[in-house]
RNA sequence: AGCGGGGUGGGGUAGCUAGGAAAUCCCGACGGGCUCAUAACCCGUAGAUCGAUGGUUCAAAUCCAUUCCCCGCUACCA
C-alpha cells in the first residue's frame, strides 16, 4: 500500500477568527484522514490556505479604515497560528493573495478561454454615479414594487418578502451613499457550465460511495440544469481578469479560491525544489476535499467543472462535507456571542480533549450539538476514565510490582483479547477508509472496554500474590493490547496517543505504527503518571427563570395585529403588560381573572407597538394553546424542581430555550430541564398544571 | 413562504441509503464485583407506544403517504 494522496481543506475565508464549528465542519476530518493516510503508509500531500478576496474583505476594510492587506495579513497568520494549536499541520498553508496564485489563475483563465469554455456577454447591473462603482443587488434600495414598502433592498424586500431584482425597485438608490442608482450595461465573462452538465450529472451518479448529503445535494441543484455562471465581477480586491476589453474587472472569488488547492501546492513544490511533485502527486488519481456544508456547490459541481474544461487536472476522488456544529442547539454566531472561537475555548479545554470530543461529535451526517457539559463528560469519562486510566493502571502496576513485562504465550484470556483486538482493528480500518470516523471513535470505545474488561477478568494482582510467573506475560500482553489503542486513536488525538506512546516504549512513534503492532516488541515502560487530565467546567446549573403566578387583570385586542392579544396582568406588587400570540385559541371574557404563568426576567420588547414585558408559558399541541396556570395567590414564586430563582439580570429569548419547556408524558405538566434532569415547576409546593390535557410532550412557549 | 436537517428510555445519541428474531453507546438511577488505577474500572437491573395517523409487507425505527412540532439556511456575500 503506497498510494500518492492529496488532501484538501476548504479555505478558510480571512476575516474573522476560526471558531469550533469550522474546525468541526472541514479541518479536524481532514487532519484525521491526514494523519489516518500516513499511518498507513501512503504518501500524502495536505494543502489548505487563506482564502482573501472578495467584496466582504474590501467592505470590512472600509469600515475599519484600513486597507484589505491589512486584515488579510491578521487572519492569515492567525488561521495558521490556530490550526497548529490544535494540531493541524498543513504541508502547505497558502494564500490567494499571493503573485503566483494570481498567474496561476490567470494561465487557467486564458487556458478555458482558448478551450471554448468562456464567453462575454453584456449585462444590466446597478450602478452609483456618485460611487462610481456598480452595486451588488443587496447595495441597492428603493421602494419595494408589490408592497410600497421603501426600504426594499435589490435582492429581496424585508416588509413583504418579495425577491427583487434591482431594476423592479422605484425609486433606486445606493444603500452606501443614498444617491440615485442608475442601471448601465457592463461587461462580464461567463463560464459556459452548462456545456458540461451532462458530464457532471453522469460523473455524480457515478459517485455511489460518496455521502448522500454531498451526491444527493449536488444532483438535485443541477436538476433544473447547470447554469452559465459570471466569473468577473466589478470590484477592485481580486485577481485581475486579464482578457482584452475587461480591464479593472476582477474574477469572481469563488472560481478563483478554487484553483487555490492547485495553485498552492504548484508553491509547496517549488520550495520543496522538486517542481513537478504537485503534477506527480495528483497522478495518483487520489484527491480528497474536506468542507463544510455550504461549500458543497463550489467543490462538488463547479470546481470539477473547471477541471473538465481544462482537462489538466483529475476530478475528486472524494468530496466529502459535514454538516453544521451548534451550540447548545444554536448556530454559531461571533455577533450573537454564541459559542467558542478555537483560541477562547483552548483556554478552557486542552487541544487533545478538544479533538476527541470533536472527533466524536462530528457532523457527519445531521448537524450536531457542542456542549460544555457533554464535552466534559466525554473527555472525563471515554478518554480520561477509560482509556487514560488503563494505560495508567497497567504501567504503574507493572512498575509498581516491579514486573518486566515479556513476551509468552498466552492462555484462553489473551487469546480471546488478541482475535477481539484483530477484529476490532480490521472493521476500524473499514471506517476510517470510508471517513466514518465517528464510527472509528465508536469502534475504538469499545475495545477500551475490552481491555479493561480483560484487565478486570486477568487479575495480574491475584498473579502477584500467587507468585506466579505467566505475570509478566500477562502485562506483556495488556501493554499491547494498549498499543493498538493508542495506534487508532492517534490520528484523532496526535500529542496524547504520542506520550502515551513514549510511556510504553521511551521512544518516539514509528511512522508506520501499524507495522509495529505484529512485531512481538519488547516495551520499556515509564510511569510518568495520568498522560491524561480530566477537565473541569463550571457547570451553567440553576434556575435562572424568574417565573411567577400572575392573574390577568385585563385584556384586548392588540391594536395593530392580527393575531396578539394586550394583557395586563397583575404579579402580587406590580402589574405588566404583556403581549401574547394565543388570540386564536382563547376569548377575551375567558381570559379575564385567570391565573397564568409569567416568566418576568425575559428582556423587554416592543411587539407591534406594546412593550411586552415578560411572556406567558402555553403549551402548543396540533389542537392550538394551552395556558400553563395555577390556583395559587399572583406572585407566588414557581420553582423548578427544588431550584428558586436564582439568576440576575433579564434574559433573552435563546437563554429560555436551554430549558427545553415541554409538557409531560400525559400531556397535563409543564416540565423544565435544569442540568441533566427533567423537573416539574412547582407553586407552593403544588404542581403547576396545564389548563386542558394537551398532547405529550408538547413544547411550551 | 421556499429549501435543507431532525423528532428514538430521565439527558445526549447510534441505527434509517440496501426492512427481519432481544433497538446501540455515553451520562444519570439502582444493585453487585474488584482493589492495579485518575473516588477509577468491570458486571448486572430498571427505564423507549422509535413525534402522530394511515398504508405497503409474512415482517417497518427503517419504505410510501398525510400531519404536528423543533432547528438551520434563504446576502448573485463568500
């Protein structure tokens, strides 16, 4: 097994930091095949880079008053800076900025022009005069067509939803300077894919082992026909288009970041001074693309595309996408504050807990969910519990004893553990080829549990008392049957699997570990204590939900909406208004001196024109709403569980969804969930009840 | 609204593409074992109408239809 195998990462665009879920969605799979292929004694070539044009770059930059340059030289060094504190070593981490990227798509440009596959065509586009530059379609506002509402953007209106196109706005105007657009006739080449649509559909039917969510994807967007798509775009950060008549266009981002993979390992060969190991590399036929889900289109259709129009360069083997990471069921979001950036959540974990506990949440095949708490269960539990403490409690009990682990024939025991750890090994090796590497993770778990199980069943301190001297066999054993953990699981956790490695052996790993593992080796163990910590997390638990009987004291129609109703409704001390979104379900006389359950610490917000100042809770079923209620006094206090509230400060609607409200099995409680428990809220010491029977289980809102 | 993903024991999940005897794993609860180890590890028990309804089938968590609910995306930005 010599295969040349060339892996790429999706570029990571330079202006903002990295956070968990890009490393989750497309660079830690891709190191772990990086590693995985190596270990097996393929040659590899790993190329990623920055990724650092585009009109985002050049409007941020204007915000910042700084140039471009600037914050692209930041996020660049700051990208490789970030992928290496989590181990993440690239052979090559270019960027798009630079010259010989620039010639290197200008050739492929000219090459797809010489070849039939371009083309100009005259095109309609905003334009500000006072600018002086044309106007992407959400740069332009005006006065949406079908509603009148008068600040409708060019690409969609926000009042009435409508999907716009420039021309159709009255009135249009320049969303930067507010001055009148105008529409003028411009020039833009165009990439002629439909040309090759029926190449790629046959070439994406063919692709039967790839993911369903990347070939499905893939074929159903090219279903209603592979489009010609602009390629030049009338900016000023970009790649310069170099064809007669175009000048001052530049090449569209995304068809120039493409040819990225190919213009940065041209680099790496160049420095490497072995000019044609790029050329040589991608012979092998074996190219593998890691990205995360919104990337599918440009890898999977149009980058094979280009590589079929100018027939230099194979097609991927692989394109391989994740889904989503959230967090705590949230998307990702830097201006939310919702979730880690890699640098801040390295401050809280270590690089190798943070890798396993990615590794076994990928997104592969539906988004998943990061936590803090199940981070620390995971790292505490699978990796620390079971796996850590194994090679702990094997060395220092063989050092601890004084026992020179050698080899010797085994007996039933170790005979049953070496055909497990075979097997095992035989169906890890399966799913790391078809990157199912939550399944290796999965596979791996459970042989720790069959040494440990084995180690149980041994007893080498019975052998101690006993004197007897198949002990040292037996350790002899254990510790390779710790070698074969530690093997597998390097790929997902480099640095652990390489102290661990060196506490058995006083050596480096081998580069081809693999191989070892037949060899009846001799150890040389070193108790150096835990090669693992467990973490610690302050766990976010308490009550945090100020909830209190309220009765309604009035209520109406809401002015100005079709479907809110206005309540006053009194606490015991003071009285609020509230608006709700249950008019379809109740009348008004029935709600009048009613009890209900009022969440009193959300953030206030203007609804329609009423400030709402807390929310009631109601069960939603397929039936409608159903109010949560009481028969205690107004203003008695509702408790989770045993939890008061015991937070500070008002709260916002995603804050409330932590506790995942939902009715019980019966459909007759409300129910919270505080940490790990799903509790009943109680009022002075009785249950607070959902006023009819609703489905089980239903959300409360 | 459109597109995409999902609803599986108390919490989190696997399984669904190729339907099949007891539904996986982690945490939690309960009981036991062990004492080498990081209060760790090992074994066992309880706990799931696999969102709902209907259909196909000898057989459905898995396929089809309908429906309810949740989440994400919906910038010719990249």
């Amino acid at each position: 097994m010599n295969r040349k195998v060339v892996i790429n990462c999706a570029l990571p665009y330079a202006n903002g930091p990295l956070h968990i879920g890009h490393i989750a969605g497309a660079y830690l799979s891709g190191d772990i095949f990086n590693r995985y292929q190596r270990m097996i004694g393929n040659e590899v070539m790993f190329i990623c880079g920055s990724d650092e044009y585009g009109t985002p770059i050049s409007i941020q930059a204007e915000k910042e008053k700084v140039s471009p340059k600037e914050i692209v030289e930041k996020y660049h060094r700051e990208h490789r800076k970030t992928m290496e504190s989590i181990d993440i070593f690239f052979d090559y981490f270019g960027r798009t900025t630079d010259p010989e990227h620039s010639e290197f798509v200008e050739d492929f440009f000219r090459d797809l022009e010489k070849s039939g596959y371009l083309e100009k065509r005259k095109m309609i586009s905003a334009y500000c005069p006072n600018e002086g530059r044309f106007l992407p379609d959400r740069y332009v506002n005006g006065t949406c067509p079908r509603c009148g509402y008068e600040n409708a953007r060019g690409d969609q209106c926000d009042e009435c939803g409508r999907t716009n196109d420039p021309q159709d706005l009255i009135n249009p105007r320049c969303a930067i300077c507010g001055s009148p657009a105008e529409f003028r006739e411009t020039d833009h080449v165009f990439f002629l894919a439909s040309k090759l649509e029926g190449r790629i559909r046959e070439w994406l039917e063919g692709k039967k082992e790839w993911r369903e969510n990347v070939r499905s994807f893939s074929l159903n967007m090219i279903q209603g026909g592979l489009k010609d798509r602009a390629i030049t775009r009338d900016i000023d950060w970009g790649v310069p288009a170099p064809m007669e008549g175009m000048e001052g266009k530049r090449i569209y981002v995304w068809f120039e970041a493409l040819l990225g993979y190919l213009s940065f390992a041209r680099k790496y060969s160049r420095e490497k001074g072995e000019s044609d190991y790029w050329l040589n590399m991608y012979s092998g036929g074996h190219t593998f693309y890691f990205l995360g889900k919104d990337n599918i289109f440009f890898h999977a259709i149009l980058l094979p595309a280009m590589h079929m129009a100018s027939g230099k360069y194979p097609l991927p083997e692989r394109v391989d996408a994740n889904e989503y990471l959230r967090f705590n069921g949230q998307k990702f979001s830097k201006s939310r504050g919702i979730g880690y950036s890699v640098d801040d959540i390295l401050k809280i974990v270590d690089k190798d807990s943070l890798r396993f506990y990615l590794s076994s949440i990928l997104p592969e095949s539906s988004d998943s969910d990061f936590t803090l708490n199940e981070m620390k269960e995971k790292v505490n539990s699978e990796l620390n519990g079971k796996y850590g403490n194994l090679v702990n409690r094997v060395i220092s009990f063989a050092e601890g004893k004084g026992i020179h682990p050698e080899y010797g024939e085994g007996d039933d025991l170790d005979s049953t553990l070496e055909a497990g750890l075979t097997k095992f090994l035989s169906s890890y090796l399966e799913a790391m080829e078809r990157l199912e590497f939550r399944r290796a993770i999965s596979l791996w778990l459970e042989a720790v549990k069959s040494v440990n199980s084995y180690f149980n069943d041994a007893k080498p301190w019975d052998m101690v008392k006993n004197h007897d001297p198949k002990v040292s066999a037996r350790i002899w054993h254990s510790l390779k049957a710790i070698e074969y953990l530690t093997v597998t699981i390097y790929p997902f956790v480099p640095s652990g699997a390489e102290r661990v490695w060196d506490s058995l052996h006083g050596v480096n790993m081998p580069d081809l570990p693999l191989k070892h593992l037949e060899e009846v080796c001799t150890f040389s163990i070193r108790n150096t204590g835990p090669v693992f910590k467990k973490i610690e997390i302050e766990e976010e638990e308490g009550n945090e939900l100020n909830l209190v009987v309220g009765k309604i004291i009035m209520a109406e129609n809401h002015p100005n909406a079709d479907s809110l109703l206005h309540l006053k409704v009194d606490l015991g001390f003071n009285v609020i208004d509230l608006v709700a979104g249950i008019k379809k379900y109740y009348d008004l006389k029935d709600l009048e001196g009613k009890k209900i359950i009022v969440v009193k610490n959300l953030k206030h917000s203007k609804i329609r024109g009423i400030e709402s100042q807390g929310m009631l809770l109601a069960a939603q079923d397929s039936r409608g709403a159903h109010l949560l209620t009481s028969d205690e006094k107004e203003g008695t206090e509702v408790l989770i569980g045993e939890h008061r509230y015991s937070g500070e400060g008002k709260i916002s609607i995603d804050d409330l969804k932590r506790y995942d409200l939902k009715a019980d099995n019966e459909g007759l409680y409300p129910t919270a969930v505080i940490g790990r428990d799903r509790l009943y809220m109680t009022a002075n010491g009785k249950r607070v009840y959902i006023d009819e029977k609703v489905e089980g289980k239903s959300q409360i809102r």
